[in-house]
C-alpha cells in the first residue's frame, strides 16, 4: 500500500525521532530507496528552534537598551573626540559578528554577538547624536545618516546571526539523531516482525539492488 501511495505523491516526508535513527529499522530504508528510485523529492522534517523568540526577544531588548543609554551617555562626549571615536564605533558594531560568524557552534559565539549587539547600539546612538549636532555641515551629516543607518543595519544582522547560530545548532543535533544506530548496511536494520526483514532482503537480492539501498 505505501509503494502506490508513494507512487500517487509528489514527494516523501521523513519524521525522525529522538530515540534512534529511523534508517536503523529495515521499512524506513526500504521506503526511502523506494521514494529515491522513483525521483522523489525526500523532505525530511524538522522541530521548531527551541525558545528562538526568547533569544532574541532578549537579545532585542539588550540593543534598545544599550541604545538609550549610550544615547544619553554620547550627549557629554567631547567634540575633538570624534574623530578617532568614529572609527572605534565602526569596529564595535562588525568585528564580534565577524568573528562569531565564523565559529557559530562554538559557546562564545553567544557571547560575541551579544558584544556586538551592544556596539552595534552604540554605533548606532553615536552617529544619532553626531546628525543633531551637524546642523549646517551638509556633507557630515550625510556620513552621520550613513553611520546610523549602517548601526540598525548591524543590529538587524546581530539578531538574524543569532538566530542562524540556534538553527544550526538544531540541525547538529538532528543530523546525530539520524545517525544514531544506524550503521550504513541494511542487514543491520531491525524490523518489529523478523519476516518483514527477511521478504524485503530477499526481494533486494532477487533485484541486485541490495548494495544500492
């Protein structure tokens, strides 16, 4: 009954489960060779990203309070500083995203995009307050709008790199529940009922499609 059903759909839906590989149990197998050998597209789903709004509710309201603050705090910054504050602000809001980007599976990756959540704020705030300030400098306040503008910019990128980094961790995860037990060879699979196993190895060697599944 499954081969027609499968034979009737577009594609094949694979549900894993925590307690072992569903390769590991003989039908599974057998069902998917089945799909792949009729050019269907196998989906293999997945769980919801365990408490995504959380992280980055959390993490979005890291930046708008780091905002406000630096905001208030960047209204007593000596003007002659500018200047040299201006490139600090540009390396704050990009390095630590840069560098968590690179190792997103690793603890600190945590810990660097939330640093760079806050300087990205403050890049933000920095620039915020360098355009009130430039009231007849046409040309500075276009470079302050750029800068503001490139510190909610990194701020979004922050949030969206969190939430790559819970995707892939997820994925990780899910990738070893798919392995687990499973060995590679279909001789290995379990099957509830010994006979099921021994009617599909013996149609897989009648077939010479053993080696293939």
């Amino acid at each position: 009954p499954f081969a027609r059903a499968l034979l009737a759909a577009p594609c094949m839906l694979v549900v894993p489960n925590q307690s072992g590989s569903i390769y590991s149990r003989v039908w599974c197998a057998y069902e998917a060779f089945l799909a792949y050998s009729d050019a269907k597209v196998i989906k293999t789903a997945t769980a919801p990203v365990k408490r995504l709004t959380h992280h980055l509710g959390f993490m979005s309201l890291t930046i708008a309070a780091a905002v406000v603050v630096s905001w208030f705090a960047f209204c007593r910054i000596n003007t002659a500083e500018f200047k040299r504050v201006q490139g600090v602000m540009y390396l704050l809001g990009t390095a630590p995203l840069l560098v968590a980007s690179c190792i997103p599976l690793f603890p600190m990756a945590l810990a660097l995009l939330y640093a760079n959540a806050a300087g990205a704020a403050c890049m933000t705030a920095w620039f915020g307050n360098l355009f009130l300030l430039s009231h007849d400098d046409f040309v500075r306040r276009v470079v302050h709008v750029h800068g503001f503008v490139l510190g909610l910019t990194y701020c979004a990128a922050t949030l969206v790199a969190e939430a790559d980094r819970l995707w892939q961790i997820q994925a990780e995860q899910e990738a070893r529940q798919l392995l687990k037990g499973y060995t590679g060879s279909l001789r290995d699979a379990q099957s509830t009922e010994p006979d099921d196993k021994d009617r599909i190895m013996h149609e897989l060697s009648a077939s010479g499609l053993e080696e293939e599944v």
